[in-house]
C-alpha cells in the first residue's frame, strides 16, 4: 500500500467506525424506496445490551466494584525436597561424569536439599470474621499462608479444612481485622445458560483482575479433575492464579468458586468451570465445624444404563441408574433398595450419571436422610434413609 492510499485510509478512519457503529447499532426492518425512516441512524449514545444487566440497575462496574473488595490473594508457602536440587554452586563442572565419579556413590553433590516454593491463588470473604473460601490445590501442603486484602493490607491465615476430593478449602484471616468486606452466597440452582457472570481473581499474579462471560453449561460432571463434581461452565476468562477466586451473578452474589480450566496449552482456552455455592456451601459448613468432610455411603454398586443394556433388561427407558448389587445390611439394603432397582432421582431431582448422583449425594449426605427415587418394574418408588 502506497503513501498516498495510507493517508486515505488514515482520513477515512473515522467514517469507517461510524459504519460499524451504524450496522451494529441500528435494528433490521424491511425498507421500501423513499422510506427515509428505513435509514441506518447513528445511534452515539446507544450502551451495551450487557451495561446495565444487573439487578436495581446496577451497572457492570457498579457490581464489580462491589465484589472486588471481598476477593483476596493468597499465597502459599511450601517446603519441598527435590533430587534435582543439590548442595553446593551451580557450576557446569559438577556436572562432569568424571568429575562426580571423583567422589564415587556417596558424593555430597548428590544430596537432596529442601527448598521453598511459593504458590499464588485466590479466595473469597464469606464472613465478617474473615473466612476466605478457596480451592484446595492452592493451599495444599502449604506451611504457611498468607492473604492479601484489595485495600493493600498483608495478613497472616490459619487453615481451618481442607478437602481435595472437591477441591475446596476453608483459610481465616488472622488478627481480627476491621472492615472486611464478605461477599453474600446466591443460589447457584437458579443459574440458566446465557446468565452473564463476573470472574475475579489474581490471573499471573499480575493483581485484582475482573472479567464477564456466560454461563455456559450446568451440572457438569465426568470432567476428571475432583472426586465429586458438579461444575458450573464459563467462558470468563479464568487463568491460572484465579484458582479459588469468584464467580459472581449479576445480582453481586457469589454463585462458585473458580477452580480450573481446560487447555491444551495452558492458558484460557474458553472452558473453565467452578465449584457451585449449593455444592460449595455444606462443605464450607462441615470444615469449619469439623475441619474436615465425611462423606455417605450408600451401599450399592451402581452403573449407567445405555442402550444396549436398556435393551437387554427389557427397560421401555434408557436412562438412569441400575442398581446392580446391595451390600447385606448397608444403607441401601436397610431402606429397600434390591438389586435391579433404577435409580432416576435423588431429592426430587433427575440423576443421568453415577458420577453425578455420587457427587451430590457426597456433598449433602451430612444434612439429613437422602431420597431416592426408584424405577421398580413398572413402579415408581420412593425411598428414604440416611447414608452411613
């Protein structure tokens, strides 16, 4: 491209916005010849759809100004033991094969050394004393931790639970400190595909970062990152160090905790998921009460019916889960349970995978009997016990 072809562009250049403002900006209609009220209008003070989405009127900023407050940096402290680091200088020399057959099997170079290594991750004030919520692969192992407020202020925390088979963790801030801004736990049931959500957390250590996308898909289990599973999908931006930070709805409530994404090369691929507050909320109950979760047992052995074994079992339906063998005298066995049971709901709600009756019936089996609704040949039955 020339010079003078660059100058006209260059001088074009606004004319050129204000066409993609026009089209993006004016709603299609049929147009007729000499109709001027068909013409594309430039609509400069037109807002984002997305603006003003949340509730009271609130805008985007208004919410993110909100939530930050309440979301902190963590950072964890670890003492590792590596073979491949060894006492003394990093010299190439030590190296040499013949230089470390010198001092033979016994060489104090091949000593393993401990070493610290520092971890950063996110997390969430869910109370005024000071409990942060947050992933357990942040803390995990960590000797020591330390949390970063928004308003710049470095505190010491104690963890109080930790459980990986969610990968959810329970940190509180030590010293009592004032003015602590917790962020209030919204109904993550309520969720719908297309809901805009805020994702806030410490991507790269760079510092306090927010950024919005939409729910993407609920009840995602069968991922095979955690034990029990029922993730909520994103397409907010999630990278690593937003681990254990917010997903907040646009009412300014926290509806997950951020725990992972999925990339083939590391960074933010589109798919991240978290940990829903109705999955997350028993768990941060029973670690602070007990500092750990226990989980049910149900006390069968359960799989998936597909087709084909829908086909051979003779089921008009092939969905659910078959019971296909009670343990003499467990839970199930004790409520009525048998062998060929069809296991379609529990507490009222659809179940299509064993992973995602496992996952919910784990998280909520400590809050009281667990229901169970049973397809028994053409009957449909409800039984009711408490998971041991």
């Amino acid at each position: 491209m020339n010079a003078g072809w660059r100058t006209r562009w260059k001088d074009l250049g606004l004319i050129a916005a204000g066409a993609a403002l026009a089209s993006a900006t004016t709603c299609a209609r049929p147009s007729s010849p000499g109709d001027e009220e068909s013409a594309p209008r430039i609509l400069f003070n037109a807002s984002p759809a997305f603006a003003h989405a949340g509730d009271g009127g609130r805008t985007l900023p208004d919410i993110a100004e909100a939530v930050v407050p309440s979301v902190v940096n963590i950072s964890a402290m670890r003492t590792e033991t590596g073979d491949d680091s060894q006492v003394g200088p990093n010299n190439p020399l030590l190296d040499d094969p013949t230089f470390r057959e010198f001092f033979g099997p016994d060489s104090p170079l091949d000593v393993p050394r401990d070493r610290e290594t520092r971890s950063l991750g996110s997390g969430v004030i869910v109370d005024g004393d000071g409990l942060v919520l947050t992933s357990a692969h942040v803390i995990a192992g960590a000797r020591h931790v330390e949390i970063a407020l928004s308003d710049g202020r470095e505190l010491d925390g104690k963890v109080m639970g930790v459980d990986s088979q969610s990968d959810l963790a329970l940190v509180r801030i030590q010293g009592k400190p004032k003015n602590l801004v917790p962020l209030p736990l919204g109904d993550s049931t309520r969720l719908r595909l297309g809901d805009v959500v805020l994702a806030i957390g410490n991507p790269f250590g760079v510092g306090q970062t927010v950024t919005m996308g939409i729910v993407s898909a609920t009840g995602r289990s069968r991922v095979g990152i955690v034990d029990y599973e029922d993730f909520i999908q994103t397409d907010a931006a999630i990278n690593p160090g937003n681990s254990g930070g917010a997903l907040v709805n646009m009412r300014g409530e926290l509806v997950g905790v951020n725990t992972a994404i999925l990339s083939r090369s590391g960074g933010y691929q589109g798919i991240g998921f978290a940990v829903p507050t109705a999955m997350a909320d028993p768990i941060m109950k029973s670690l602070l009460a007990h500092g750990k979760v226990t989980r049910g047992w149900l006390g069968a052995t359960i799989q998936e019916i597909d087709r084909n074994l829908g086909a051979a079992l003779g089921l008009e339906a092939h969905r659910g889960i078959l019971v296909a063998d009670v343990t003499p005298g467990g839970p199930a066995a004790r409520a009525g349970v048998r062998r060929g049971d069809v296991i379609t709901a529990l507490d009222g709600e659809a179940v299509g995978s064993v992973r995602e009756l496992t996952s919910r019936a784990g998280a909520r089996s400590s809050t009281g009997p667990v229901r169970l609704s049973v397809r028994r040949g053409t009957r449909e039955i409800v039984v009711s016990f408490a998971a041991d």
